[in-house]
C-alpha cells in the first residue's frame, strides 16, 4: 500500500519551478524515494533517476559533468550525501541559460551535505523536509502513535512486525548510515546516548546530566545531540525569551523525532507496555507537537517552548509575525484550566491558547482558550498565513 501525499508532492513541484536545484532532505526511510517518484509521475515527463546506493548508478557518475550535462527535464540523484563533489557541477548546471535540467537531489541531512550546499549553490537551491506521515495523510491516530510515522512502520500489518522493523531501523541507522556520513562516533556510544535521550524525552536539556552519566565533556554531549539532530531522530524545541518579569529557561527541550521510535528505544513492544509506562504524558506530548507543527506548517524559526523558573510553561509556543499561538498538551480526556495557562496567555499576548487532549469534546475553557481533541487537529487548525 503506497499512501499519497499531496501536499509535499505540490510543494516540490512549486519550487522546481521556481529553483534550478531543490534538495529533498529527511531521515532515512522517511519516504523520500517514494514522494519522488509519485512527483515523476504526476508530471507525465521524462526524468532520469541515479541511486547512488546502487554500484552501476555509482559507477555513471564517476565522471559526472560527461553524465549529468546533456540530460534534460528533471534529473533526480537519491542518496546524494554519497556524492558530496557534485554541488559545485550542479552550481555550473544551474548557471545554463535557459535552465535545460531541473535537479532533484533526496538526501539525509548532515552537516557536511548542508555547508557545501550553502557555500556553492546559494540563491540557486530550495530546500524541502520530508517527515513521517501525519493525520492529514493517514487516519488512525493510535496507530500513528503508538506504531510512529515511518511509512513500513505504520502500514506493517501487525504490532510485532512494526516493532521489528523500528529495531531494524534503529540498529541500521547507528551502524550503517550514520557511518556514512562521516561522523566517527562509535555506533556503541550513540547507541547509549539514544537510548539516554529517549528517557528523557521532553526535558529541559541538560548536558552536565549526559556528560557525567557518558565520562565525556559537554561539548562531546552536544556535538551527540545536534548530530541525531541533522539527522531528523531528534527534535530540539528552542527556548522563547523576551524582556518580561520572569527568569525564563535558555534552554531546548529535547525529543525523541518519532514517537514509534521512542516506544522501541524504551523498550515498549506493546499498546498496553507504552500506556502504562511513566513516560506515556511525555510520548504523547512529543507527538502531539510534531503533529501540530505539521499542520501549521511551521517552520522550526516558529517553534518554541517557554519555561520560567517561577513554574509558568508552555509545551508550544508558535510565532507567526505578531501573531502568537500557544499549546498545551494533555493526555488526559478533560483538561481543565490551570494557572499556568493564564500566565502563559497574559504574559506571552497569546492571540489563542488550544489545550490539546486524549478525549472526543472540544470546549472553551477561558477567553482565548479552548479545549481540543487531538483527533480534530486536522479539522480545527488551518495553515499559517505568514
């Protein structure tokens, strides 16, 4: 079963007509050679496809100006962090009059594909983030979940076969890929460190916590954290500070990216081992936000949390312009209001703060704010205008 995905599909569409070079990017097996090829299809014109995974693609780009400069329509080149010496032919090919090709180029993020991208193709590349399915595209939001939002994840046909495939997927990630982009940290060490981060999902990060339980220094633990980070299995929601009379946390949270992978990293096999699990508020919390950030289509320069020392929180805070929305997330089937949420509101010039919950109502709480189901965000909450 192959889910559509309109949404993305338009979006490369717009900036391959706006773009000589659009980069696809995204965890691994997020998806990314199957939105590609829906895109090819849906264009009804010839394209040229080079995997570089695959030994005889590898082998035609071993002189890639012969190869790529007398093609024409769009190219596509899947795993292109293999190939990082491209960029400065595709910022040749992009110079053409006329632009004769358009390149697609699918990759997982690192921080080497991201610095020669920006030094050569400047003003001259788009750049797109493929994530995991989301409520918009699939309908069952337990299973989503529970089950995560890698496609083989959520469309294997048993709870025993999306837990295998998530252990495949992790112990492949750490001994494969993350190999292959060069980052020289043994794959036992990151292991360990993953495993720590996912228990403590949705925390305030704090790396002198990491760096006595690992014997390495601080830098040593955020270099870690901001490599699983280019690699789309972490999130680091930013702190939001301004000049108000509270001391306010200057520091992100930390999540795991997708909620199926937290469950295998914990441990958790089944429905009823993650629904009794102390981290179940957290795990929810986790995909809720990532939810809600989707639908928005924020992007992460519009996502925050908010955290005083005096006790006021908010799990969401998302800015678009002077426009300031806030969430709260609940696991619970009614939410009441708290004075958290008052401050938060009065104190942020929140325009509406959604309390997002396990239940089936939606209610008002207090002015500007409102309870809302997590099965209605796809329903209630419109894309940003800004």
């Amino acid at each position: 079963m192959e889910i559509q995905r309109p949404y993305h599909r338009r979006r490369l569409a717009l900036l391959l007509r706006e773009y000589p070079v659009v980069a696809l990017l995204g965890a691994r097996q997020v998806g990314k050679s199957t939105l590609a090829r829906q895109l090819v299809a849906a264009r009804r014109a010839a394209a040229t496809w080079f995997d570089l995974e695959d030994p005889v693609d590898a082998s035609r780009l071993a002189e890639p100006g012969v190869e790529l400069r007398p093609l024409r329509g769009l190219v596509v080149l899947d795993e292109i962090q293999r190939l990082p010496d491209v960029f400065p032919l595709l910022r040749v090919l992009a110079d053409r009059p006329r632009t004769p090709a358009r390149f697609l180029v699918l990759g997982s993020a690192s921080p080497e594909l991201l610095r020669q991208t920006s030094e050569t193709l400047a003003g001259r590349i788009a750049f797109h983030e493929l994530d995991g399915f989301d409520l918009d595209e699939v309908p069952d939001l337990d299973r989503l979940w529970l089950h995560g939002a890698f496609p083989r994840a959520y469309l294997s046909r048993s709870e025993a076969a999306s837990r295998r495939w998530r252990n495949d997927f992790i112990r492949t990630f750490l001994e494969r890929d993350l190999p292959g982009l060069g980052t020289g940290v043994p794959p036992i060490t990151l292991r360990r460190f993953w495993t720590m981060l996912a228990h403590w999902h949705g925390q305030i990060w704090n790396d002198a916590e990491f760096s006595r339980a690992l014997g390495v220094a601080h830098t040593t633990v955020r270099r870690y954290l901001d490599l699983l980070t280019s690699a789309f299995v972490v999130r680091q929601l930013q702190p939001w500070h301004e000049n108000v009379a509270k001391r306010q946390v200057r520091s992100p949270k930390v999540y795991i990216g997708d909620s199926g992978v937290l469950h295998a990293l914990l441990g958790l096999g089944t429905r009823e081992a993650v629904l009794s699990h102390p981290l179940v508020g957290a795990s929810w919390e986790g995909f809720v936000i990532r939810q809600v950030i989707h639908r928005l289509r924020a992007r992460p320069d519009q996502c925050f949390h908010w955290s005083t020392y005096s006790g006021g929180a908010l799990d969401l805070l998302v800015v678009d312009g002077h426009r300031r929305y806030g969430f709260e997330i609940k696991r619970t089937e009614a939410p009441r209001l708290t004075s958290s949420m008052r401050s938060a509101v009065e104190t942020l010039g929140l325009r509406r703060l959604d309390v997002v919950h396990a239940g089936e109502r939606a209610y008002r709480l207090a002015p500007r704010v409102r309870a809302l189901p997590a099965r209605r965000l796809a329903a209630e909450l419109r894309p940003l205008r800004g």
